[in-house]
C-alpha cells in the first residue's frame, strides 16, 4: 500500500530553505518517492488548521517513506533546513489499497 508523508511548514529564512528544497527531492526520488504536493495555493473547508506551506510526497509503502526519512540524503538536507523555518511538522499515513 502506498505511503504519504505530508508536510506543513513556516518558512522563515526563504534563502536558507533553498538549501533544502534542493537536496530534498534526490532524497525522495532515491526512496521510490514522488511529489504530489511542493507548496502551491491551498484553501481551508472545514476546521481551524491555517497551514502555510503544504507539501505531500507519496512512497510505495511505509518502508520506504521511512527509508526516505532514515537516509543519508534526508539528513543532509534536514541540516540545511535547521533554522530555516519556524516550525516542520510532518507525519506519514498510510494509504488505501488501490486494488
């Protein structure tokens, strides 16, 4: 089943934060990954969450989305982001079946 690790983050060092925009998707694509999501306009339906920058990246499966967070790649590019944003939450789900 596929993974999807989603992302909602302040920026608030834009030339610092392109450091990381730049060794992310190699991190990613390594892992099997793909984005689905790399910021772009968003609108709220429902609720009190006021994300400010939305990204999504879909895996294979767990096991990778966790490969992709666990590597080498990753953690270079989360040393470039460190102070570079107000806050970086993130969180991995599990997908549906697509049989």
């Amino acid at each position: 089943m596929p993974a999807y690790v989603i992302v909602d983050v302040k920026v608030t060092d834009p030339e610092q934060y392109k450091q990381y925009m730049a060794l992310s998707p190699a991190a990613i694509e390594a892992a099997g990954g793909r984005f689905l999501v790399r910021g772009g306009a968003h609108e709220v339906f429902e609720g009190n969450w006021q994300p400010t920058r939305l990204v999504m990246a879909e895996f294979p499966d767990l096991a990778a989305a966790r490969a992709f967070y666990d590597s080498a790649k990753y953690r270079e590019a989360r040393a470039k982001r460190a102070g570079a944003t107000e806050f970086f939450n993130m969180v991995v789900v599990q997908g549906v079946d697509r049989a």
